[in-house]
C-alpha cells in the first residue's frame, strides 16, 4: 500500500518447519496483504505440544499481526494437524480485520454524515 514490504517472520518450536507449511503461510500472509487493511509486521509460530497436552490437539499455530498504530490482531489455534491449525488461525485472523474494516467504513460514514447536517445547518441559517 505505501510501498515498503511487509516484515514477516516464521519460526517453529519442538518441531521442523517444513516447505510446506512455509509455502502455506507465506500464501495466506499475501492474501491478507492484498485486503484493504495495511499490514506491516506478521509473525507465524508453530509449536508442537506433546509435554502439555493429553489430547490429539498438539499442533498449535500462533498469528500475530501488526496494523499501523501499533495495535495488533492475534490467533492462536490448536489441531491435530499443522496445516489444519495453520487454516483456522488465519480464518480467525481474517475475520478480525474484517470486523476491522467494518467498524471503520462505519465511523467514516458517521463522520460524513455530521458533515453533511453540519453544512445543511449552515446553509438554512
């Protein structure tokens, strides 16, 4: 959007990163780049938790996203599979920056529509 790159990181934990969990992060960051929300940090952590966990649940994918202003958008999701936690951590955050771009487009139609009865006062007195 303003021309500098996005700054991603991916790490994995107790576990190997594989080129295709890579390939599959680094299509999902693209996509959210391509939104209208400007994003300029992304972080992708993937931990294995076999000491913690009981269940078939061990695979966890952690999304950290930062927007301008520094505030941040976070998903943590936990599934049998990486690929699987991977998808609904970026489902999550995907619907958060919805939910983002919503509330915007409504203080920007609020705001223009003070502007508007403002003018309308003003033009009757």
């Amino acid at each position: 959007m303003d021309g500098q790159p996005l700054d991603i990181k991916i790490e994995s934990r107790n576990v190997g990163m594989t080129p295709r969990w890579k390939m599959e992060i680094e299509r999902r960051l693209e996509a959210l780049e391509k939104g209208i929300i400007h994003i300029t940090h992304a972080r992708v952590t993937l931990t294995k938790n076999a000491h913690h966990k009981k269940g078939a649940d061990n695979a966890e994918a952690l999304v950290l996203i930062t927007l301008p202003r520094k505030r941040t958008v976070t998903a943590r999701k936990e599934s049998k599979t990486f690929e699987e936690a991977i998808r609904a951590a970026f489902q999550a955050i995907d619907h958060e920056l919805e939910k983002i771009e919503e509330k915007r487009v409504a203080r920007s139609a609020k705001a223009a529509g003070k502007k508007t009865l403002k003018r309308e006062a003003l033009s009757v007195a």
